[in-house]
C-alpha cells in the first residue's frame, strides 16, 4: 500500500471515530419562520404584540465532512437529505443547486442521498456551500423552504513542503566568526496548517556540513567554522531539505540548493615578487616618461587590493616621482629632471607599497605594507654639443671697422668621445653675410659696414656640429645671437618738416614769422639736443634773425619793419643746426620766405602766383599732378577729334604711293542690333588684316574650295589685253573666295597697266596742278569700270563710286 492510500485511510478512520459514518443525516436546529412540520410553542412577542412561536426545523442535515483524493472506483458516498415530510410513498423530490451541483454533486431526487462524482482537492477548494429543497412531485409544492449547507473537504497530507526559491544566492564575509547569520530559507506547505501536522514544516541541512548549519524551525542558515579563508575556498553549495508532519516518519520533503559566497576583506597584505627591481633608460629620455613599471601582489580583490607606491628613499633626491595605475594596480616611476650619463650613471630607490583601505581587524596581524629596491642604469646617447648659454647678447659700434671681432660663443661634446665641434652661421639667418664665425674657436666678428640707423638689431643662428676624427659630421645643435648696433653720432641734424612761410609787407622788427625743430636719425643716450643759428656768411646782411629756444625749437623774427614785394618777393634764410654730441655734426637748412600783402592783423590778403600756391598748401607734386590732368584731358579732345574726322570715308586712293591691292565697299546696313552674324566692318578698314581661314558670316557655304589660280590666258591683240585679264582673274578669285565680302559689295582694282598715260588713278594730286592733269583715260576706263559693276550686279551709286 502507497503513502497516499495510508494517509487516506487514516484520515476516514479519525473521522469517524469523531464524527461517526459519513452519510448519517445530522439532525439539526435551526430557527426559522418558514417550517411547516413540528411542534411550535410561543416565546414571546414582538414591537408589535404579536405573538412569537417557534418551529421545529423540518430538515434532518446541516453540514457534510468528504475527504479529499477519494481514489475507490464507486463513486464517493457524501450523506443523505431528508424531509420529515417524507412518508416514503414518493411523493416528495429533493432539489440541489449550488457550488458543483449536477456536476461534482449529484442527489437522488427519491430519497435525498447525495454523491460526490469526482476526486476532489481541498487545496483547489476546502468546501462547497450549496443549497436544498424538498418538493411535492405531483403539485410542485414546495414541502420544505430552500435550506443552506456546507460539504467541507477534509484535508489529507498530500503537499510536500516547497521553498520560495531554488536557488538561493547568498554571502558572508571571509573570516567571519562562528553564528554568522548568513540567509533564511522558506518553505510552505499548501496542506492545511489547521489541521494535524500536515502544514509543519522543519528544516534540516543535507549538505554544506561542517561550515554551515540551518535552524530547524526557522531556516535561518549561519556559519558553523570559523575563519573560513576566501584565499582558500570562495564558493559553498549548500543543501537544505523541508519535512512536514512536524519531521516525523512518513512526512513529505522538499530541498533547495545555496549557492553561498565568501566575500573578500582586507585581511593579505601587499607583496613585492622580487625585492629588487632593475631598469635601463637613454640618458635622452623626455621629461615626464616612464622609466619602469612595478607591481606588487595582493590576494584580496577589488578595493581591498588598491595599492599605493611611494619612494621613501633615493641617491637623486627630485629625479624621480612614482604613481599608481588604478587599473593595473601598478607603480609607474617617471622621469622628473634630466639625465646625464656622463654626470651621473646609476640612481638607486626605496619603493614601499601599502594598501589604500586598511582593516583594522587584521591590521594587528602585521604591516601592511612592503618594501623593495630599485635600480636605474643610465645608458650613454651620443648627444650634440651644448652651449654655455641658450642665447648670446652682443654688442658693436656702428663705426667698427672690418673683421672686428664682437664676441664668441663656446659649445662642447657631452659625450665622454669629446668630439672636436666647429661653428658656422646659418645663412638663411644672415642672408647679406655681414657677420662671419671662426669655425674652431667661436668667434664673430664684422665682414661689412654697419650702419645703426638702416638696422639696430641682427639676429642670427650659430650653428655648432661634432666633427669626427674623419671628419664626419655626426651632432649639431643652434644658438641664437643677439647683436645690438650702438649708436655713432653720425648723421647731421636737419628740419623737421619743409618749412615754407611768409612775412607781411607791414610786418614790424622783431616780429617772429615761423617756428622751426629738427630731427636726427641718430639716438644719443641723453636724447637730442639741438642748437639753432643763422649762418654766418648771412649774419652781415641779414634782414632774419634765428632765436634758439633752448628746447630743440627756434624762432624766425623780422630784423626791419616793412618789406617790399616788388623790391623782393622772396627771401632764402640759412640755418644753421648742429648737435650736442661728439663729434658734433651740424647742418645748413635754407627756410624760404614770401612777401605777401596783409592787413592790420596779419592776415595775408594778396601775395604772388608762388606764394599762393606756397600759402594754400600745394606742393611741386601737387601742382605736377594738376599738369598731368590738364595734359590728359588735352590729349582726350584730341583723340575724339581725330575718332570723327575717321568716321568721314576715306578716299579711294590716298596718295599715289599708296596704292592697294583693292579696296572693298559695301551697302550692308545689317539686320539691326540684334544681327550678330553681320560682317565685320573692322576687315575693310584694315584689308591687310583679314585672316586668311576666316568664313563669310552671311550665309553658310555648302563647299569649300581653296582659291583656284587660274593660268592666265593668252595675250589679247588690242594694248589693253593685260587690263582686261587681270579684272578677269581678280573676278574668278573672288567668286572661289569663300571668305569674300558679301553680294552686294564692289571690288574696284586700281591698275595702271603698262604705258598708262594717266600714270595714275589718284585724284589727289589734281587739286594741286589743277588744269595740268590729263583726264582723257577717263573715256578710255570709263566703259570698263561700267561693265565690273554690272558684273556685280551694283546699283548706280556703286558706278559712282
């Protein structure tokens, strides 16, 4: 026999030891005002007086008990109702409605018994409320009003205990003493807790012994080792099983795994891997790059393995400073000064590293911190020379003579070979070659004339280069030099400005007219000092005096009262300046003064053409400028004058020198302003200007056929033969010509032939030996200039012409 069929069985036997045979109608009591049958009594009144009786309860039944997972094959007896009403003669039909009726439960309408038709779950349902009546089968009647009942499923233990979770995923720090809580499991079970021990679950660990242990009423699991190392073992799987019927043989159980971490402390200190640490670095290393890498090892994880590097000792006290890769967890030494192989080899460093976050639970068990040695081996680069300083400042008189030397620069090799260096100046930093260098020993010195008024300042780039003992170049390294240009006081002083002023006929003595300074392009140390005088071969005759003002300015007074323009209109004063410096230079400037014609007040009213033009401010270049505006607008009236006299036609022949080959003229008008295709009037301005592959524009020719030279035909008979074959060869040309002017034009060739009395065709010369000229061969080529313009096809203008 099953478990499930002994928990059954067990279940009806305790039924019905409490409750006896399931199907006995339990009489019951019930106040009601609807029952028919019974014995009825009075108990009392109601608000109204009227008078209270009670019944007795027709029906036999008020509850039915069925056990759950009922597995017989007939079908599961519930109980039996009955009506008191019933005389057993069949009268009487009983009528179930409610929770499953017809279906789950069915009655026997003759004599009330009632079936359940499946197996039911008190898990999926604990009772069933449904409602009966009893009718008279034959009136309908009703015998008994509708009653309510219950059929209550009585539970049996067929749930097996279910955690809430699988798995369970859990931690607790490593090291953790005994008892530390860890997690709570929880199972439940869908039996019914009311009821026995169907529902009472205990716990129990079936595997995870002996670090952990469980609470067998709670679940809750804790630790049952203690200092159990995360280093040594981190992950536990741990299983628990729950039992109901309180753990008792014969319950049901369930289990759950527990997937139980140990979390990391700081409980491992740092450690070194080696204690000492060895690197090789380029003496020419930049600032700022990494000189080595070290790491130390920590067994914890996460922020309880941060480390941080510190140099606690080092024989180059600033050369070196160490930081942290968070990442890595590693220590970077970097560089912080130059390093010079030939000063300085070897460098060697105390390197502790200590945790970040430190617990004081285990700090007690030691430091936690480590030491280690590092050395740094500086390795030789062949480096290029080095000079004294980074720049050079020079100074020289700008009078210095040639090779003067004007200081050195000194650059050595670095390196322990101590190669010989040789010096040069760049020359795209001296492109006049006005400094030189020593190439051995630096110096510089002048190859040209200074002058510090042209250039105060050179600024070149000495170049010094390791030579080899072959002579190979190898090294170079640049300075720059500075070479300042002092002053010499050699340049005169002289007007500040062109001075130009006047003086008023009625001027008086003494009166001052102008006020003068100068200027110098040198530059003493004191600043300028200039001194004002007339110059002396003026002084005798003077009609000016000059004033010096002590502060670089000078008056210009009168030295008569009243001037005469028509006895002189101008006046030319010398000055002289000169300079306070050594060797003192000096100056004569001629200031130039109009008489002009003023009022009372000074004010010029009326003065020559050269000092008005002085006195409204026109200088030569100005009045040269309006000369050239008048000679360009002259030399426009001239051009369009002769542009219209070249609209007039020309004659047919200029001279009689000028004889062409023909001459071309047309009656084209064109077709207007929008005609783009209309013949180029510019060909027969300038015949001898017409290319030779140009196409005629009017019309489009179907064939083009280069010019075909005719043989000429024979001799004619009469003298005039050679007149009429060259017309005729002239006129085939043409026709061929594709490049001919158009239809209506005429072609005129002016021959003379041989022999020709007229001698020429020009006309121009017969208005100077008017009534000399012979015109007979006008009757002799009148008939023959008629008949090429009918061959033409020109109008009678075209003959005319």
């Amino acid at each position: 026999m099953d478990r499930r069929s002994v928990c059954l069985l067990l279940a009806m036997l305790w039924v019905s030891a409490h409750l006896g045979s399931p199907g006995l109608g339990l009489r019951a009591l019930r106040r009601t005002t609807g029952g028919r049958r019974g014995s009825a009594g009075l108990t009392g009144e109601d608000a109204n007086g009227v008078p209270l009786r009670r019944s007795k309860r027709g029906w036999m039944w008020n509850q039915f008990f069925l056990l759950e997972e009922y597995t017989g094959t007939d079908l599961q007896y519930v109980g039996k109702l009955h009506s008191d009403g019933d005389r057993g003669d069949g009268s009487v039909k009983y009528i179930l409605t409610g929770d499953g009726a017809g279906t789950l439960f069915k009655i026997d309408e003759k004599n009330g018994d009632i079936h359940a038709t499946k197996r039911l779950d008190r898990e999926e349902k604990a009772f069933y409320l449904l409602h009966a009546k009893a009718i008279n089968r034959f009136t309908n009647e009703a015998l008994e009003g509708e009653s309510e009942f219950i059929i209550k499923i009585h539970d049996i233990n067929d749930n097996e205990p279910r955690f809430t979770k699988d798995p369970y995923i859990a931690s607790v720090p490593e090291m953790s003493d005994i008892g530390t809580s860890v997690i709570q499991v929880t199972a439940t079970d869908a039996d019914d807790a009311t009821y026995g021990n169907s529902a009472r679950v205990v716990y129990s660990i079936l595997e995870g012994q002996p670090y952990f242990s469980v609470d067998p009423e709670t679940g809750l699991i804790k630790t049952a080792l203690a200092n159990m190392d995360r280093e040594v073992k981190e992950h536990y799987q741990v299983v628990i099983q729950a039992k109901d019927m309180a753990g008792q043989m014969g319950g049901l159980s369930g289990t759950t795994t527990v997937s139980i971490t140990l979390s990391d402390v700081n409980d491992n200190p740092p450690r070194f891997t080696k204690t000492l640490y060895e690197f090789r670095v380029n003496e020419s290393i930049e600032l700022g790059s990494t000189v080595g890498v070290i790491r130390a090892m920590d067994a914890d994880v996460g922020e309880n393995a941060e480390m941080e590097y510190r140099i606690m000792s080092s024989d180059g006290p600033g050369m070196f400073d160490i930081t942290t890769n968070r990442s890595t967890q590693e220590g970077v030494i970097v560089l912080r000064k130059p390093l010079d192989f030939e000063r300085k080899r070897q460098y060697s460093l105390r390197i502790q590293v200590e945790n970040v976050h430190i617990n004081p639970r285990f700090y007690a068990k030691g430091p936690f911190r480590d030491d280690a040695s590092v050395k740094i081996l500086v390795e030789d680069v062949d480096e290029p020379p080095v000079f004294e300083h980074s720049s050079y400042t020079m100074k020289v008189r700008e009078d210095a003579p040639r090779n003067k030397i004007i200081g050195s620069v000194n650059a050595s090799d670095p390196d322990d070979k101590n190669w010989t260096v040789r010096y040069s100046i760049d020359r795209h930093t001296d492109m006049d070659r006005i400094f030189s260098i020593h190439a051995w020993n630096g110096s510089v010195f002048i190859q040209r004339d200074l002058d510090r008024e042209e250039k105060a300042w050179h600024n070149i780039t000495v170049v010094a280069i390791e030579s080899s003992e072959c002579d190979n170049p190898r090294q170079f390294s640049k300075v720059p030099v500075y070479i300042r240009v002092l002053d010499v006081n050699d340049n005169a002083p002289t007007f500040a400005t062109n001075y130009e002023t006047f003086v008023c006929e009625n001027a008086k003595a003494n009166q001052r007219i102008q006020t003068v300074s100068a200027t110098d392009p040198d530059e003493p140390p004191g600043g300028h000092s200039f001194f004002f005088s007339l110059a002396q071969e003026a002084a005798g005759k003077a009609n000016f005096s000059v004033r010096d003002n002590k502060d670089n300015t000078a008056w210009i007074v009168t030295r008569r009262n009243s001037y005469n323009s028509l006895q002189k209109s101008v006046y030319h004063v010398p000055v002289v300046i000169s300079d306070g410096e050594l060797p003192v230079q000096s100056s004569t400037n001629t200031l130039t003064i109009r008489v002009c014609t003023c009022d009372r007040e000074g004010n010029m009213k009326l003065c020559n053409a050269e000092a008005l033009t002085a006195r409204a401010g026109l200088s030569t270049g100005a009045l040269v400028a309006i000369l050239l505006c008048v000679i360009i607008l002259l030399m426009i009236v001239v051009l369009f004058a002769a542009l219209r006299r070249q609209r007039k036609k020309e004659p047919l022949i200029i001279s009689k020198e000028d004889v062409r080959d023909n001459v071309v003229s047309y009656n084209d008008e064109g077709g207007g302003e929008e005609d783009t295709q209309a013949f180029d009037i510019g060909t027969l301005r300038n015949p001898e200007a017409i290319e030779e592959s140009k196409q005629r524009r009017d019309i489009v020719p179907e064939t083009f056929y280069p010019p075909v030279r005719r043989p000429p035909p024979a001799p004619a008979r009469d003298n005039n033969g050679d007149v009429r074959d060259f017309i005729n060869q002239r006129l085939q040309d043409n026709d061929s010509d594709p490049t001919a002017p158009p239809y209506d034009s005429l072609a005129t060739y002016a021959y003379e032939g041989s022999g020709s009395v007229a001698e020429s065709l020009s006309s121009l010369e017969s208005a100077t030996t008017e009534g000399d000229q012979d015109y007979n061969y006008l009757s002799e080529w009148g008939p023959r200039f008629k008949k090429l313009a009918d061959m033409y096809g020109g109008d009678d203008s075209d003959r005319d012409s």
